[in-house]
C-alpha cells in the first residue's frame, strides 16, 4: 500500500498492491495501521457503503458536521469515477480549492478524505460501483450537500452539464458561497 497526500491536507491518494495469477487477483485493499502510519489519521470504519452509478452520474459535493464528521475511504469495486476532494474547511490553507483523481476498478487504487472535506464524483462508466468505509454512521440532521454545479467553485467534469446526472438534493444544494455564508461548513482543526 502506498499513500500519497494530495494537495488538500487530509486527503490521500492510495494506491494498493494487486498480486495475480492464473486464478485472478488478490489485493489487500484496506489497512488502519498503514494509514495511521503514513498519514497519522486513526481511521476507524463504523460504517460500510456501497453505491451503483450509471455514467455520467454525478454525486456530491457531500459532507457531515463535524465534530463527529466522516472520514471516507472511497474505492470502486466495478468501473471507474473522477473523485472530487473539496476543501470546504473554513480557515484551511487551500479552502475553496478542490483536486481531482482517477479512481479505478483494474487500479484497485483508492482515496482516503479526513473530516471536514467536502467529497464528490462522477461515474465513468456504466455500473461503477463505488465502495465506502466510513467513520460515522450515516446522520440524515448532520448530512449536507453543496451544488456540485456552482460555477464558483467552478469543479470541471469530464461530461458536459447536459450528459451529467444529478439528484435534485444536489442541484437543490446551496451554492459554496451560500453554504459558507449560512455557516454550515466545517472549521479546519488543522495546524
């Protein structure tokens, strides 16, 4: 397992290692210890998601009130996603800013996202398959969302507007501007 941080503090890029033979595949594709090692995150999963997505789905920009907040360990089982890391985290270094990454099914590559980062993505295919460990259980009163769309925050997707297909809870989310006027995004905790 390797771990790289990304841009944003709190995310990282993990890329696992696939061992193959004539059988298949196998890949140990999570482990705490490795990322409390490399990152110094305690990730704990207390919850385990999994998604199906029609390409061109778009899903997010999401996040959850911290504290307790939930941290994600995003991986796709089937298929392939653009992976959306937002830093929403008001008084962070990089707030406003956002990165990007490939995630894939034939990588077995991953992303891990800390508290407080706001987290989108769109399928690449059909059938993407999206699992997610995460570390709170899913609060409906803490879960919010930020419209992916905001041409502020200005996320650049590998479809067109027209090709995308997004919930009306997303297209219905406030604008970033919005959400960070209402005072509903998260602090940055960080150093």
């Amino acid at each position: 397992m390797d771990i790289t941080p990304l841009s944003i503090a709190g995310a990282f890029a993990i890329t696992n290692t696939v061992h193959g033979d004539q059988r298949g595949e196998f890949v140990e594709w999570f482990r705490a210890d490795h990322i409390k090692d490399h990152t110094g995150l305690d990730f704990s999963p207390i919850q385990a998601n999994l998604s199906v997505s029609q390409k061109g789905t778009l899903r997010g920009i999401h996040f959850a009130d911290v504290p307790l907040g939930q941290a994600k360990y995003v991986m796709c089982a089937t298929g392939s996603i653009q992976d959306y890391v937002v830093d929403i985290r008001v008084g962070s270094p990089t707030f406003g800013q956002w990165e990007v990454a490939t995630i894939t099914a034939k990588d077995r590559n991953a992303i891990l996202l800390d508290v407080g980062l706001g987290h989108a993505f769109v399928a690449l295919e059909e059938g993407t398959t999206v699992t997610y460990l995460v570390t709170d259980h899913f609060k409906p009163h803490a879960e919010h969302a930020i419209n992916p769309l905001d041409s502020e925050l200005g996320l650049e997707f590998p479809f067109s507007g027209d090709e995308l297909l997004v919930s009306a809870k997303d297209r219905e989310a406030p604008s970033f501007v919005d959400a960070l006027s209402s005072g509903m995004l998260p602090k940055w905790a960080g150093s």
